[in-house]
C-alpha cells in the first residue's frame, strides 16, 4: 500500500568504538622477529586515554535532527514490507527507507 508522509526529524546514532587495540606479543618481518612487549607497555598510557574517549563517544545518545517544514519533506511511500517494528518502502523519487518505529528494539 501507499500512503502519504512527511519526515520532521532524523536521527543519528553515535558509533561503537572498541575501547582497546589488541597487538600480537611478536611480529615477523623478512625471517626476523620483533617482540612487541616494550611497545605494548609504551602504549598502555594512550590505551587508557583511548578507552576513556571511546567510552564517552560510544556512550551518547542518538543525534536528533530537525528536517525543516517545506515541501521537500514531504513524499508518497509504497510499502513493500511491513512488520511491528519495521517497514521497508520506496519513495516517490526513487529511495529506498528503512523505518524503525520509535521505542523498537530495533533501535537499541
């Protein structure tokens, strides 16, 4: 079916970053290996700062944006799948939209 829509905010989930980076005990370049031990231990002190960064991005809440009132915002939809907390349609300029119903644990 199709039905008429205007879109007023969108929103943006922050990303998840990894708090650490994992490097191996030894590396081999050409035949020769290099331990990695001293590098790990000089690297442990921006490991924390990293951590502590990547948390508090990861920790935020979605962006929410305003989609201003005119007409560019508003379309025609043709739903092509449809469930309680999803809906896949097709928009009259050509777009695909994956919409998630606000409250989904889609979202989470």
């Amino acid at each position: 079916f199709s039905s008429m829509v205007q879109f007023k905010e969108g929103s943006f989930q922050p990303p998840e970053i990894s708090s650490s980076v994992n490097l191996p005990e030894q590396i081999a370049i050409f035949g020769q290996k290099f331990s990695l031990g001293t590098v790990k231990e000089l690297l442990e002190p921006l490991q924390r700062a990293f951590a502590s960064i990547a948390g508090s991005i990861s920790g935020q809440p979605p962006l929410k944006v305003p989609i201003p009132g005119d007409n560019k915002a508003k379309s025609w939809l043709l739903t092509t799948y449809l469930d309680k907390d999803l809906r896949i349609s097709k928009g009259d300029g050509g777009g695909v939209f994956i919409l998630a119903k606000e409250g989904s644990p889609l979202l989470d």
